[in-house]
C-alpha cells in the first residue's frame, strides 16, 4: 500500500466521521427545538436506562470473551 493510497483512505475515513458529527448535532439540534428542555431530559434518562439493560443483558460476554483469548 502506497503513502498516497493511505493519505486516501485517512480522508476518507475522517471526512465520514466530520459528516457524522454533522448530523448528529443538527439531529440533536431540531430534537431540542421539538422537544423542549425537559424532553431533552428524559431522553437522556430513557438512553442512560438503555444502555444499563444492554450492559447487564451482557453479562459481561464481552470481557469474559477478551480474558480467553489473552
């Protein structure tokens, strides 16, 4: 793989991750402005009870998973 091949796929990665931070923050944007503070709110509270039920779904299969392959 050539430099400029790797210079290639560098900005092609890191302009993918700028449009994402884009439209994320444009997405969080009109969520605020349809919502209101306290929706903002609760869809944090929603997101935080989420991912504490996929944590615990997981058992921790991940960590155990990374301790038999070491």
């Amino acid at each position: 793989m050539s430099s400029r091949d790797l210079v290639k796929s560098m900005l092609m990665i890191g302009s993918a991750q700028a449009v994402s931070v884009v439209i994320s923050v444009l997405r969080v944007k009109v969520l605020a402005l349809l919502v209101g503070p306290a929706g903002i709110g609760l869809l944090g509270i929603y997101q935080n009870l989420r991912e504490t039920g996929a944590l615990g779904a997981g058992l921790g299969l991940q960590n155990s998973g990374v301790r038999e392959i070491a």
